[in-house]
C-alpha cells in the first residue's frame, strides 16, 4: 500500500501526543513501520495521494520508551 521512494535516512517517522490528549499521532514514510502498524490493528487514517507517507491516530498508551537493553560483554570469549 505504502510505496517506498527516496533514501533510507529520509524515510522518517514523527509521533506526535499532547498530555491533554488521549490519542498520538503517527505519521509514517516507514514501509517497513506502516506495515508493522497495520500489522498491530490499526488502520491508516490519512494516505498521502502520491502514496508515500500515511497517518495514524493510536492511543497514546500504545506509544512506549523503553530503556535499552543492557549488553552482557562475555569474558574470555575470543
């Protein structure tokens, strides 16, 4: 649906959410994270025409920052 055009570092993805409002905003140039949207149950509410970027409103609770994973340096390994 969503059609991939440009470099990989100006596909970009902004989420936006006010502490007032209960939803988020996600606008997405993102193949690869329009599908994983799609492919968690939500629909696109706006498609740009050239099919290049979409929109999503979400609850802002789906909307995670998780902490780094924390990597297990392994000793005598080498």
């Amino acid at each position: 649906m969503l059609k991939n055009s440009g470099l990989q570092h100006e596909r970009e993805t902004v989420i936006s959410f006010t502490e007032g409002d209960p939803t988020a905003h996600v606008r997405t140039a993102s193949r690869a994270f329009f599908y994983k949207l799609v492919s968690h149950g939500y629909a696109p509410s706006f498609i740009s025409v050239d099919e290049r970027s979409a929109e999503f409103i979400l609850p802002k609770k789906a909307v995670s920052i998780r902490r780094p994973r924390r990597q297990i340096w392994l000793l005598g390994r080498g």
